[in-house]
C-alpha cells in the first residue's frame, strides 16, 4: 500500500492531478465501453504529453504497480482499466495533423476513429480503421484494423509508417522500417505488449467526400437466401468492394416499416471504395435481388458510413464476443448459421460476416506481426445486452454458436476481438509470428512491465 506522500509527490510531476477514487470524476475516467467492465484502479492519471507518460512509468515501475493504458477504452475485454493500479488514460491526447502534401497524417493515442476521419476528410482523404466511430485509434492499430476501405487499402497496421512509443524503461523512441524496425514490426499486430505509443503515422488515401453504399435489409426468414446470394457478390469482386452480411435487429426508427421494426432480419451493407459512377455499377445486382424490407443504394459521406453504427453499440451496455475466420463460406457453414440466428437473444447483438481478402491477403503472413492473412472473411458473434440479469442467456448462446461453427473456421483468432475468457487463443492470434514476438518483447519488456492486455509473455 503506497503512503499519501508518496502518491502526493507523483501527482506534482503531472499535469494534472492524479484522480483518486474519492474524487468526483474517477467513475467517468475509469469507465469503458463495455458495461460488464466494473475495475477500480487506485488512480488514475490523466496524461497531456510525453512527459505525463514517462513519469508514470518511470513511477509504477519504481512502487511495483500494475499499469492499464486507455486510449479509446473501446477494447471488449477492458484491458484499459485493472484493479488497484494505475489507469494511464491517455483520452486527452486526441490531436491529428494532416499532411495534405505529403498524404500523411500524425494521430496521438488518445484519438478515435471519428477524431482521425474528421481531419483527413476535410481533404478528401483516409486511412483504412474500423467501422465504428469511438473506436480507439491505439488499440485497433496495435491489433491490426481493418473496415469498408482494407481490401483496397489493407489493414492499418499496412499503412503505419512510424510511431513514438515510451519503453518500459521511460525512454522515448521512435520505431519505423528504418528505426528500431525490429519493434516497428511488432507493433503491427502485437498489441500494447512493447510500450506505450504516444503517437503513430499513417500514410492516406483519397476517399471521399461521398463513397457508394448499400443497405438492404430483408426478413429473417430470408437469411439462408441471402447469404447464398452474398457468398457469390463477394467471391470475385473488386477490390473496392466491401460487403457485410449481419444479422441484426430492425431499429426501431424511419424509414424502416413499423412492422418490421425491433424483429431479426439479415442486412446487406456494402460499400465502394473507388469512383461513384464503378460503384454503382458494382452495385447493381443488389438492385433486383429478393424482396427486401429496406433497400437504399445511393453515395453517402464516407464519414456518414463511418458512424453508421454507432448508434447500435452505445457505451455501458454489457457485450461479449467470439469471432473465428472462415477461408470459404460453405453450404454446411450457412445451414448452422441459419439454424442458430433466427432468433438471437440481444437485442443490441450483431452476428454475421465481415469482408477480408483483396490487399489483406497479399501481404505476406511475416510481413508484419499480423499473422491471419489468408481468411475471405471473419465470422463475428458480437453479442449485446442491456440488464446484468440477462448475462447467463446471452454469454451461454454465443459460446454455444461459436463452438457450432467451429467446424467451419480456418484457424487462428482475431486478438482485438478476444474477450476476458479468450487467454488460452492468444498465441493462436499470433500464429507463426509468436516466437519472434516472444524475443522482441524480451528485448523491449523483459519483466512483462505491460501485462494488462493480451499477453505475449517474454521467455526469460
């Protein structure tokens, strides 16, 4: 147990003053997306630059204390926040500068999706991330990232050009192909294992400010149809092409039709990455397809389709999810699909299919620490609920759907999509790449110092 001195003497080296359970904001600062998330670290420090950060390592490391690291605090399993130690949040530190000339853009670690697409979109221009805007930009790149622009563009990690990163030991260093490029390859698939980043680089694409996009809901007992349909618009396409199939619930809002509204139906959500006119025509077999609920085809703001999820995944509601890639979409995968999703029991729960290949599957497996490059697409369970009272039905479904398809799975995991339970599949998020992890991180974090996240443990 530290003395009040002694944390007194670490908050002056802040600047600003660490939060104490006692004080009014600690609930707030130490909260994360996920709702089933209850920790209470002994304090938290609200960093503003580099120097906020060395400080607070250089005293954990110093009092023997456990560190989380929360950017975006958007990660399912909450490694952001841990119990009795010290919450380095990191949320202030939310800058981005573009490079218009350069086609480049400087993001701190604080930043979410929607703090980066604001920026570069103002010149029409973007780096592939996820689909979700709140989304921490820290974690997502660490584990790997991707969303409607990786198979054109690849992953996030695929388009990191440098980070700043603090040590284990305080020290600043920058890693890039060029520096320190043993831990820049790390970093690109290795999730918070090495340090702290205070900062990343990101080369940009032109996108926007309107990009082609598809909605198209049709009812559930459609899905089997659907996911035939999808299996063949997908299998050939371009590149720009990104399409989703997700059950979901109807929202309970315009223009879906009263009837349908709050019940299970399958969704189609397809965008174009590339000129409007080609993705219109890239489009069009959705047109005539089934008999849907809901069909809207028409060019929307990219940042627009950025957000468009958010509503579905509001922050403090509980979540747990399981994901498995799947290199082929076969009749047996959809049938059990089909027999487990006519009736899912969160009512804030999307199940369904998201698009890898193009530019993901041409980079080679070694290439970065992101290993699982091969998959077409990534089965995803990603299970939500609102009363603490529904956990056993919910959490006992999605761990019973995902041991049905696992028959169907290619291998290997997403390790930003595992969850508290998920310790044993670390490795196997890995893959091939675990060995050579396992000696850079005995060269960057010998004592394990950062330990609160999904662990590659050094072998000394």
């Amino acid at each position: 147990m530290l003395d009040q001195i002694t944390i007194q003497e670490f908050s002056k080296t802040l600047s600003q003053p660490l939060i104490m359970p006692i004080d009014p904001g600690y609930d707030e600062d130490r909260s994360v997306w996920n709702g089933m998330v209850d920790k209470r670290p002994a304090m938290i420090a609200k960093c503003l630059n580099i120097d906020d950060i060395k400080n607070c390592i250089n005293f954990a490391r110093s009092q023997d204390i456990l560190v989380s690291i929360k950017g975006g605090g958007h990660n399912v399993a909450g490694r952001a926040v841990c119990n009795g130690g010290l919450m380095i949040n990191l949320s202030q530190m939310n800058a981005v500068h573009v490079d218009q000339v350069k086609r480049t853009v400087k993001v701190e670690s604080g930043a979410t999706i929607g703090d980066l697409d604001k920026e570069t979109q103002k010149y029409g221009l973007a780096t592939p991330v996820g689909i979700v805007s709140k989304t921490g930009i820290a974690g997502l790149t660490l584990g790997g990232g991707f969303g409607y622009l990786a198979r054109k563009h690849g992953l996030t990690v695929d388009n990191l050009l440098s980070v700043e990163l603090v040590t284990a030991k305080g020290d600043l260093i920058s890693a890039s192909e060029t520096e320190n490029s043993d831990l820049f390859w790390a970093l690109r698939g290795g999730g918070g294992n090495f340090g702290v980043v205070a900062s990343f680089e990101f080369k940009l694409h032109e996108v926007g400010p309107e990009i082609m996009t598809a909605q198209v809901f049709y009812p559930i007992q459609d899905v089997k149809h659907v996911l035939k349909f999808y299996r063949e618009f997908t299998s050939n396409a371009a590149d720009e092409l990104a399409g989703y199939a997700l059950v979901v619930r109807v929202p309970p809002t315009d223009p879906f039709p009263e009837e349908h509204r709050g019940k299970t139906a399958i969704a189609l959500v397809v965008s174009y990455a590339g000129s409007l006119d080609d993705g219109k025509i890239a489009l069009e077999p959705l047109e005539n397809f089934g008999n849907p609920i809901l069909r809207i085809l028409m060019p929307m703001s990219y940042i627009a389709l950025q957000t468009s999820f958010d509503q579905g995944a509001p922050k403090g509601m509980r979540y747990y999810w399981k994901a498995h890639y799947i290199d082929h979409l076969s009749d047996e995968a959809i049938d059990v699909f089909v027999n487990n999703t006519k009736d899912i029991p969160g009512p804030l729960s999307v199940i369904g299919f998201e698009p890898f290949g193009g530019a993901i599957n041409r980079v080679a497996e070694s290439a970065t620490a992101f290993p699982q490059r091969s998959a077409s697409y990534i089965l995803g369970i990603w299970s939500g609920w609102i009363e603490p009272q529904d956990d056993e039905i919910n959490l006992n479904w999605t761990r019973e759907f995902y041991n049905k398809m696992t028959p169907f799975a290619s291998g290997g995991v997403y390790s930003n999509y595992l969850d508290n339970d998920d310790g044993d599949k670390i490795k196997a998020s890995f893959g091939s790449n675990f060995s050579r992890l396992q000696n850079i991180k005995n060269k960057y974090d010998p004592d394990n110092f950062f330990r609160n996240n999904q662990n590659i443990t050094p072998k000394t």
